[in-house]
C-alpha cells in the first residue's frame, strides 16, 4: 500500500466522530440517520464524517430505497491492519 494512501487513512481515522464511527460500523451495517442519533450530532456533520470515510475507502455505501446503508470496507480494512503491522514490525 503506497503511503499516501496510508496517510488519507489515519487522517479520516484520527477524528474522535469518524473513529466511532468505524467502531459502529465493525458491529453491523447503519444508516446515517443511526449515527446521527447514536453519537448526537447533525445530520450535516454526519454526512461530512461519511464522505471522507468513504473517499479513503474504509466504508461502502449501498442505497435501500429512500435510505443508503453504509458498512466497513472489509478487504481496505483489512490492507491497512496489514499495512501497519509490517510497520510497527520495523
């Protein structure tokens, strides 16, 4: 993984909000309107949480009619678990 992409990924984590967010999302897939309730904030925010967490690709989105459900983008997650191993390894 090159270490740019790395970098986008501990930036969209390092965010209290976006890292519960992760969290929520390793139990089961939510739609937003979950996280605007679970952690109390705006459903502007949360959809602002949402966006950077998905351009990093550490979550996926899939619409349900009216609702887009979202949960972890599991092979991602699992490069970047890989990723820092090999370097908290060195």
């Amino acid at each position: 993984m090159k270490s740019k992409k790395i970098i986008k990924i501990l930036k969209a984590i390092a965010d209290e909000n976006r890292l519960k967010m992760i969290k929520l999302l390793s139990c089961k897939n939510l739609c937003s309107c979950h996280f605007v309730n679970i952690l109390e904030i705006s459903q502007p925010n949360v959809s602002h949480h949402l966006k950077i967490l998905k351009e990093a690709g550490l979550i996926k989105a899939s619409k349900r009619g009216r609702w887009i459900d979202y949960s972890l983008n599991k092979e991602n997650i699992a490069l970047i678990k890989d990723e820092l191993n090999k370097i908290l390894k060195n």
